[in-house]
C-alpha cells in the first residue's frame, strides 16, 4: 500500500479526549482537591476527572498514577493499601499547599467549569460530531486533484479563523 508522508506541521486531528486541557503541573491542584473531598484510590480519581468533564476528557493513568506519586513524595498525600489498591488521602502539608496557593487552584477550577461548561455539552457534542463527520470525509479515497484541495484548505482555515474570532467576543 502506498503511504504519503505527511510534511511536520500538517498532522491529522489528534483524538477527542486524549490532549490533557490542563496547563503542566495543574494536574496536582485537581487530584489533591479531589482526594481533599475523600480518600480515593487511582482508578476513582481517572472516573472522577471525565465526569466532571462530561465524557470529553479522560486522563491516562500514565498522567494520574505519577502525579500521585509525587504528591505522596512531597508529603502532600499518604497512600494505604486496601483489597490490594493504594488509597490516597490529603495530608495536613497538602491541605497547607492549596490553601497558599488558593488563586492558582481556583484558577484551574474555574477554566475546568468554563473549559466543560454542562449548559454546552448537547451543543458541544454537535460540534464535535461535525468536526469527526469532515475527518471522516477527508480520509476518504478520494480522486482530488491540488487545486480543489487548496480550495478545501482555505475552507476550512476560514472556517477556524472565524470560530477563533467568535471564541474571542
């Protein structure tokens, strides 16, 4: 089978739900105010997480399980080990922690409510079906010769300028 090389740059759309929505080291903030709530094994916290995002993310335990580990290390969690699965609950250091950086916890709070905002999931879940309908329309074999297909470039960068602009009011 004959397969193109797609130049640097020029990549297909990654899968929904994969690219974490959180800033490198926010992760913390999530988890110790989620084991804050009650003691919680690996497991509960992933399902916790793509609740509170309604379905569209879910993150890796390859994401949770070191970020708790650090945590336990920083002395802001302690794990015990029940039916064979380390339970996490937050120490007096983490409660410490959030509390001296509450602004930056709540900030990671507030862009999981205005990232995940549920009066928009229906709406969002319709955008999002659109988005995977095009994807699916352009892995088609299709016989496109270059000139349609710079058209169909140009569409669709229009088409996410003005999203981006309307994102931007």
């Amino acid at each position: 089978m004959f397969r193109h090389r797609i130049p640097q740059g020029e990549r297909f759309f990654r899968g929904m739900g994969r690219e974490s929505p959180f800033h490198k080291g926010d992760l913390k903030y999530v988890i110790l105010d989620l084991i804050k709530d009650k003691p919680r094994y690996g497991y509960e916290i992933i399902r916790a997480l793509e609740e509170r995002s309604h379905g569209f993310y879910t993150p890796s335990p390859g994401a949770v399980y070191p970020t708790l580990q650090m945590l336990e290390e920083m002395g802001y969690a302690s794990a015990i080990e029940r039916d064979g699965k380390k339970v996490y609950t937050i120490t007096e250091e983490g409660r410490q922690f959030l509390t001296e950086r509450k602004d930056l916890a709540d900030e990671v709070k507030n862009h999981m409510r205005q990232h995940w905002n549920p009066e928009n999931i229906g709406l969002i879940g319709q955008v999002m079906g659109e988005f995977g309908k095009l994807g699916k329309l352009m892995i088609q074999p299709h016989n496109i010769d270059a000139e349609k297909m710079k058209r169909i470039r140009k569409v669709v960068s229009l088409a996410r300028e003005e999203i981006e602009s309307i994102l931007e009011e």
